[in-house]
C-alpha cells in the first residue's frame, strides 16, 4: 500500500524544518558571540588586500574612463592605432594605456602631497606647539586691552583662558607632539624602539602593495566581472525581478561615484582656493589651515564648520585681525561652493531635503564615525530613491497618480482616482435675536412709577 503524503504537509514540515534551523542560528551566534567575532576579524584580515583592491579600483574607474573615452579612443583612432577592423584586441590596448596613465598620475600626485605637503604640514603642528604658551599670552593681552571697561567679563575670560591653557600645553607636549614626531620618516628611531610598529606598518603595506595589483586586474576586467554578475543575477531570479536589480545596482553606483567623485573635485578645488586666498592676504599656517577646510569639505553640510572652527581658533591665538579676516573670507568661500562650484561639480542633485540630510549624517556618523557622514548623502539618496519605487508601484496598482504635485491641498480620492481639491469654506453662525434685558436701575424706576400710579388711584377713589 502506498502512502500518499499531500503536498501542503510538506511544505509544514519544510517550514517547520527552516524555522528550526533559524532557531539554532541564533542561539548559537548568542552562546558564541565571541568566537564569531574572532572568526570574522580573521577572515576580514586575511580579505584586507581584496577588499583594498576593490575599493581602489572602484574610487579609479571613473579616471580610467575618463581617459579611455576622451583620449585613448580618439588618439588611436586619429593615428589609426590597432584598428577595430584588422585589431581585435584593440580595446584591451586602449584599457592597458588607460589603467597605466590613470596609476603614474594617481602615485605621482601621491608622491608630491607626501613629499613636500606633509612635512610643512608637520612643521605647522610643531611650531603651533612650541609657541602656544606665546599664542595664550597674546589671547590674555587681547582680553585685557579689549575688555578695559569690563572688568568681571576680563575675569572670567582670564580664569578660562588659564584654566584650560595648562592642560592644552601638557597635552600637546606629552601627547600630540610625540605623536606627530613619530609620524616623520626617520628610520633609525623607528628600527630601535619601534618593532612592533614596524612589522604592523609593513604588514599594512604588503595589503596596499597586493589590493593594487588585484585593481589593475578588477579595472582591465570590469566588464566581465559585471557581465558576470548580470549573467548571474538573471540565472537565479526572475526576470523582473533582474531587471529592477540590475537597474538598481547602476543607478546606486551613479549616485555614489558621482557623489563621491563630484565632492573630493569640489574639495580639491576649495582647499587650493582657500592656499591662494590665504597666501595673498599672508596669513600664518596656510598649508595647515587649506588641507583642514579642503578636507573637511567633503563632509556635507557640517563639513565646512568642522574646518572653520579649529582654523579660527589657531588664528585667534596668533592675532584677533587674522581670525576676523579669515571669518569673512570662509562665509563668502562657502557661499560661492554652495550656490556656484558645488552645484556645477555635482550636476545630479540627490533631491533630498535639508532635514534628511542632517538626519543621514547624524545617524550615521554615530554608527560609522567620518566614513559614515561620507556615505550618509548618497546612501540615503539610494534608500529615498527605493522607497519612492515602491510607493511609485503601490499607487500604480491602486490607479492613482504618481506625481508628488499631484497630491497637493487634496480633499478627497474617488475610488476612479478622481482627486477633488480641498476647499476650506467657513461655516455660517445662525445670529439669535437679541433680547435686551432691562437694567436694575429701569426694574426699580418702573415698580416705583407703578406704585405711585397705585397710589394715585386709590386717591381718587
């Protein structure tokens, strides 16, 4: 006899199966947090040079377009280069030339900032340093010509300025200072009492080192590696569901290459602007104080404080004027980035409303620190973007319009998607009759003047 098993019961007991699995999932990744945690800091360990490779080749593959699309295809087609018709590997000289000139231009400017910008950079640090006991008793002397006729404010100013000027003094000579020695490229110091260092630093190198060979392979390959994925993406899911995946993979890679790409050109731009600026009006430490507002210009909205406020302080120390002047020349910086350079550089604006950015860096830099207000734009960018998609198809099915304008001052939907305005009419008070009621004084004036006609009468009788 054979025993006929219905379909739905194995499709229980499959679920049951699954939900038990998931189960023992978590209570194992509970009872071994630990051991998890170790096992994916090795694995991360051991990925670091692919996971450098990728992210090389990815922040260099709109350089290497670039090139390909503007100066290799044209140059070889003017000189008529290994020609499409009797070359067949023609793109892959095009690429090779591509990749090579987008890497010499890409290590030389590294070579350049590390080899001349550094060093005066920590130069500035040092001497700020070494003369910050001078920089506090020019702030003191500051405070008292400005503050003559204000004596208790004079106090105040004093006690704090004291106060805190001891502690920065001892932090930055037992702390900053060493630090910053360290990072100057003296071998022999670093071979005696810094093994550890060394091995540590060397180790991170030979990472570099190998993530850049994998991203010369990544960016002579992109295209297979995309076809493949695409090939893949459309073998396991259905074909809408790869079109809306693949469609959506490109258009978070526009947003995040362009954003990013757009902002560090923006930022370049600025922080030669501010080196210009600042040499012409001869303020101190300019090195220092273009690399800080070119930096922190890549961070949205909060990024142009971050520098200003640190920059103002040095210049405060050194001499009042130069703060004033530098104050007025970074709001007038900041608005020609955010009205002119800014939106030229970055054509594609995300379309996000002001509040949702200052939410996106905030939430994210409190899980992620600086990488995540970096990412915070274009991320949230992709997650409005999605969620405009599915809102997008729930009123498409529902037969009603799309169009955000659409939905303004709206009364009421018809179940057609007739959409009738609202109109507010103001309602009518029904006036009641006024009865006037008589005073105390008339209610007295008339009961007396009907006890005199009472007494009248009786008279007369």
């Amino acid at each position: 006899m054979k025993i006929k098993i219905e379909k739905k019961y194995l499709q229980i007991g499959f679920t049951i199966f699954l939900t038990a699995i998931a189960i023992l999932l978590v209570v194992f990744f509970i009872w071994n947090n630990n051991s998890i945690k170790t096992s994916v800091r090795k694995f991360n360990s051991i990925m670091s040079p692919v996971y450098y490779g990728l992210i090389i080749a990815y922040l260099l593959t709109p350089i290497v377009d670039f090139f390909e699309k503007k100066l290799f295809i044209p140059l070889f087609a003017k000189l008529k280069w290994f020609e499409e018709e009797k070359d067949k590997n023609r793109r892959i000289h095009i690429r090779i030339f591509s990749v090579t000139l987008t890497f010499v231009i890409t290590l030389f400017l590294l070579y350049i900032f590390f080899a001349s910008v550094i060093p005066e950079l920590i130069k500035s640090i040092q001497s700020i340093v070494k003369q910050y006991p001078y920089y506090t008793r020019n702030m003191m002397n500051t405070i008292n010509k400005g503050l003559e006729n204000n004596p208790e404010l004079r106090e105040l100013l004093q006690d704090i300025v004291y106060s805190y000027s001891n502690e920065t003094d001892n932090w930055l000579n037992d702390n900053f200072l060493p630090m910053i020695q360290k990072m100057l490229p003296n071998v022999g110091d670093m071979l005696l009492g810094f093994s550890s260092s060394i091995l540590k630093f060397l180790k991170f190198l030979w990472n570099i080192i190998i993530g850049l060979i994998i991203s010369i392979y990544v960016l002579n390959s992109k295209e297979k590696f995309a076809m493949s994925c695409v090939r893949n993406a459309y073998a396991i899911f259905e074909t809408k569901t790869a079109n809306r995946l693949v469609e959506s993979v490109r258009f978070t890679h526009r947003t995040f290459i362009g954003f990013l790409s757009g902002k560090v050109f923006d930022s370049l731009i600025i922080g030669i602007i501010t080196f210009v600026v600042l040499s012409i009006m001869k303020m101190p430490y300019t090195v220092l104080i273009s690399i800080i507002v070119g930096i922190t210009n890549i961070i949205p909205f909060f990024g142009p404080w971050f520098g200003a406020i640190p920059s103002l302080f040095i210049l405060v120390m050194i001499n009042p004027k130069y703060a004033l002047y530098f104050l007025i020349f970074i709001v007038i910086l900041q608005q020609f980035d955010g009205n002119f350079l800014g939106p030229k550089i970055l054509s594609q604006t995300t379309g996000i409303a002001t509040f949702w950015i200052i939410c996106s860096i905030t939430v994210f830099s409190g899980f992620l620190g600086v990488p995540g207000m970096l990412i915070a734009v274009p991320v949230t960018a992709v997650l409005f973007a999605l969620f405009n998609r599915i809102t997008d198809n729930m009123l498409i099915k529902k037969n009603l319009p799309t169009d955000p304008a659409s939905y303004d001052c709206v009364g009421s939907i018809s179940d057609t998607g007739e959409i009738t305005k609202y109109v507010y009419i103001k309602e009518k008070h029904v006036s009641k009759k006024r009865v006037d009621k008589p005073s105390l004084f008339k209610t007295l004036f008339s009961k007396f003047k009907e006890f005199l006609a009472k007494k009248s009468k009786k008279g007369t009788d």
